[in-house]
C-alpha cells in the first residue's frame, strides 16, 4: 500500500506519512483529506474540506477535486483570461489552432543540422529566452501568484518581438509553466500564491524569427529547508555533468547513464516519463533524451545539432 503525506497544507510537523483520512470526506468520495494526526486535522479541517472539494470562500476552486494528488499542491482556478501576442510579433504554426502540424509532419526523422546562420539564430532566441527567465525569477517571493509570474513572462516576451511558446501549444493555456514542489513539469499558472519554503520551477521557452528557445531553472522561495536545498543543487549538478560529455560522437544514451548515479548518489531519483528533447524551428523534436541509464536512445551528437537536456 502505498504512503499518503499528510495533506494538511499548515501541517505544523511539515507533511508527514498521513494517519487518518477525513470520515466525512471519505464517505462522499472526495479525496485529499489525510493528516497526520487528531491535533492537525482538527486545525486544518476547515481548510482540507474546501481544497477536496474545489470550493472556497473567495471563488477560487479546485477543477479536479477527485484527483489522485501525491502531495498538498492543489491547483487554484479559475485561470486569468488568454494573454493577447501583439499581431506584428511573428508566431509558431500552432499558436491559432493549438496544433503543432510542423512537428507531426517531421516526427520520426533524424535531427537536423543547422546552419552557422541558424545556430546564430538560436543563440538570439536563447539570449533572449534567458533574459526573461531571470527577469522573472527576480519576482520570486512568498505571496506573488503563478500567474503573476506568467503576466511578467508575457510581457517580458512580447516587450522582445517574441512568442512565448508554451501559449496554445497543444491547448496549453498560459505563456509559461511553473511547477511548485512535487509538481515535476508543465505546471499551469494560476491564482496560487507562493508560499516560504516553496520551491518553483520556471520554464520560458519563446520562439524569435522562426527558432525557439527553452530553458528552465528552480528557486527557492524564501526559507527552504534543507532537502529542497538539496534537490536544487543535485539538479544543477546533474545538468553541469550531462553537459561536460556533449560533444561530436557523444551517444544521447549516455547522458542518462551520467544522470542518474549521480542522482541516487544524493538521495533523487530520476523521472523516466519525461526526456530531454531536440529543439530549433520546431519546439519539441528528435532526438528525444532519457534521463536514467540503460537508457535505448538511438544515436550519436553531431555538429549542428541543438538538443534541451531539460
């Protein structure tokens, strides 16, 4: 059987393997309400009760009440309305119809090799991209919302004659994802806010005379305790050393088999559902890097060649 964390958002022994699980909740089916103990559920009941059922007091409210959540972030709805891109601000082919048909046309084949010129290009658009990602990370502190957080993204972008990419790419609502604590990726901006102790990732991907860029860091926000601490540096770890064997000739299979012991070696595991990816005038494409080793990535690097090991 597998351990429920105290769902407890104020949980004041800071979310430990749940005891009980809410008896009203339980027998209307909601789910979300386990604590830790008597003296938690009883100061955090009022509050549990409206995250499991996606009600609050304010008009805000959970769409996905009845999710199987690992931990205590709960999304907080309704979103903000879609952020307008100026029309003289060239766009992906997707960013009408949410449908990425320049991707799906390409799928399957080989990466491409870029030109000098093109590799000029990309290094504009990830200058750029980098500009906004520390622009927003400037803003990090406890009580600003995720969607705060994207309004500056999207201006950020747009003030650069750029798109931001994740907007309509496959429905994607929002200008950039934020994933809070255990939310691994892709997270949606919205009216949560920021609490000390959090950790917050920001990815800025933008796309600037037909090329994308996409990068990503995590922060803390105020106060983080010492495995947030840990979780942070091991990443950037992990990155730095993935980095130092990219090179002509290099296999995409041995990133994950440099990822991954040193991961474990710190006490993280490594996410095998999500890879790092390809990237130039298309968003996501091949080749398609795993992350853990023993890894079946096919093939080598080549001059040319621009890859996001995310």
């Amino acid at each position: 059987m597998s351990v429920v964390n105290c769902q407890n958002p104020s949980c004041p022994n800071g979310n430990p393997p749940s005891r009980l699980e809410c008896p009203t909740c339980s027998k209307l089916g909601l789910k979300g309400s386990f604590f830790c103990g008597q003296d938690c559920f009883k100061s955090g009941w009022a509050t549990i009760h409206s995250l499991a059922s996606g009600k609050t007091e304010d008009g805000t409210y959970n769409p996905f009440p009845n999710y199987a959540y690992t931990g205590s972030i709960r999304p907080v709805y309704p979103l903000s309305n879609t952020r307008v891109v100026p029309d003289h601000i060239p766009r992906p082919d997707y960013a009408a119809d949410g449908r990425p048909a320049s991707e799906v046309k390409r799928a399957g084949q080989p990466p491409r090799l870029l030109t000098p010129e093109e590799q000029d290009k990309m290094r504009t658009a990830c200058r750029l991209g980098r500009e906004v990602l520390d622009l927003a990370a400037s803003h990090i502190r406890p009580g600003i919302t995720t969607d705060e957080l994207d309004e500056i993204v999207h201006q950020a972008t747009i003030e650069r004659n750029a798109y931001p990419s994740p907007l309509n790419y496959r429905n994607f609502p929002k200008s950039v994802c934020t994933s809070v604590n255990e939310v691994i990726c892709h997270g949606i901006p919205d009216q949560r806010k920021l609490r000390e102790g959090d950790i917050i990732n920001i990815d800025v991907s933008l796309y600037f005379e037909g090329y994308h860029a996409d990068l990503n860091a995590t922060y803390p926000v105020g106060e983080i305790d010492e495995d947030s601490k840990k979780l942070i540096r091991t990443a950037r770890s992990c990155l730095d050393e993935s980095i130092k064997i990219c090179k002509p000739g290099a296999l995409f299979r041995d990133i994950g088999k440099v990822i991954e012991p040193l991961a474990r070696a710190n006490g993280c595991a490594t996410v095998r559902t999500y890879t790092g990816h390809g990237i130039n005038d298309l968003f996501h494409c091949s080749p398609n890097v795993p992350h853990y080793a023993k890894n079946k990535a096919v093939g080598t690097m080549k001059p040319g060649m621009v890859g996001n090991p995310d």
